[in-house]
C-alpha cells in the first residue's frame, strides 16, 4: 500500500493541490469547536473526569486528521481521518454501556467487542444504499439502541441520544448525498457533515458530562 498515493474522494476536489478542497477543510472547525466546548463543560464538573477528557481530545484530534485528508488528501492523511472517528465510536460506546445502562466493565467491554466485528456485516448488508458512508450505519443503530435501553435509568439521556440520533442520521445523510448530488451541487455536501457531526459530537460529550454527580452546567 502507498501511504503518499493522491485519493479524491469528494465532489469539492477538483485537483491535487492542498487548498483543492476549501469549504471541505475549514469546515473541519466544527470538531474544534466541539472539543473547546466540551472542554469549558468538563472543567465545571466539581471533580475531574480523565476519561470524559480524552474522548474530548479524541473530537480534537478527528478534527485535525480531517483537516489533514482534505487538503492533502493521501492515503495516510485518510488513516489520521477515519481512525480517531472509530476510537470515538468504540470509546463512546463502552462509556454509554457502564455510564447510563449501568453495564459492569466486563459486560460492556464484551459488548464493544461484539460491536467491533458485527460492524463490518452490518455496513456490508446496507453499502448498496448507505454507499461510502455504510461504516457509520452501525454507530446509528447503536445511538438508538442504547437511548431506548437508557429511558428507564436515565430518561433524559436516553431521550437526548434518540435525538442526536436523529441528527446523526441526517448528518450520514449529507454524506452519503455528497456523490450523486456532485453533478448538480459542485460545493457537495461533505462539509455539512462535518458542521452537523461537531454539533452531534459535542451532544454526545454533553450527556455523558450531564450525568457526572455535581454538574450544574454553571461555571
């Protein structure tokens, strides 16, 4: 595999130079955003929460690496892209199952395994409609999964990973539209995934931070 081969992926690229995808790149701001304001809510918790903090750094760090896939857009800057976005999602998950269902570590760490290799199956079966954005079908139907399990413990949270669920789903969408809209749509629509995934990654740090012992959401 060549780490350096040139890839264009996205209506917005027109060419091989590093600014050939502008809209695309500085929109990768919204992950910084949510990383700063998850920040400024982590540091009101009465005590401090390391591993709230790291997935935190993991929102900062996706936005870093897409910058880097869209504006030079080789296949190691797609490595620094997609990775950080599965440690979020496995990370996340594992910290839904103990944190708001209440799972011991060893069950929900089962659980994250299981997740991890059914993954694949489930973006196989829905490629033909979900097309280059069928990886993030699984998350989807794990963010409902979880939000109805959680509405008897923690009716709130459950309740709000439904709606970022929702938002989710429209932010997959906006992905997947970005190919066949291209012909109509030069600009495309990836870049409204990245605007509308910082809003959903910074919802999904808030109700983790929502559920710590102390918080008020004052500073």
């Amino acid at each position: 595999m060549d780490l350096t081969e040139a890839l264009d992926h996205y209506c917005e690229r027109l060419g091989p130079d590093f600014w050939a995808e502008p809209v695309n790149a500085l929109s990768n701001l919204a992950f910084i955003l949510a990383a700063f304001a998850g920040f400024v809510l982590w540091r009101r918790l009465p005590q401090r929460d390391w591993p709230i903090f790291g997935l935190i750094l993991v929102v900062l760090v996706t936005g870093i690496g897409s910058f880097l896939f869209h504006t030079f857009a080789t296949r190691w800057t797609m490595l620094a892209d997609v990775i950080p976005i599965a440690i979020f999602i496995h990370a996340y998950l594992l910290a839904a199952l103990i944190r708001i269902l209440g799972l011991r570590w060893w069950l929900a760490l089962a659980a994250t395994v299981l997740f991890l290799l059914v993954s694949p199956y489930i973006g196989g079966a829905v490629q033909g409609v979900a097309g280059s954005s069928s990886g993030y079908v699984p998350a989807l139907i794990a963010l409902f999964v979880v939000g109805l399990m959680a509405l008897q413990r923690h009716r709130r949270a459950g309740l709000s990973l439904c709606a970022i669920g929702v938002l989710f789903a429209l932010s997959v969408t906006l992905r997947t539209l970005d190919a066949p809209l291209c012909a109509s749509l030069p600009l495309g629509t990836h870049f409204l995934w990245h605007i509308f995934n910082g809003a959903v990654l910074f919802a999904l740090l808030w109700v983790l931070i929502s559920l710590r012992q102390g918080y008020t959401g004052k500073s």
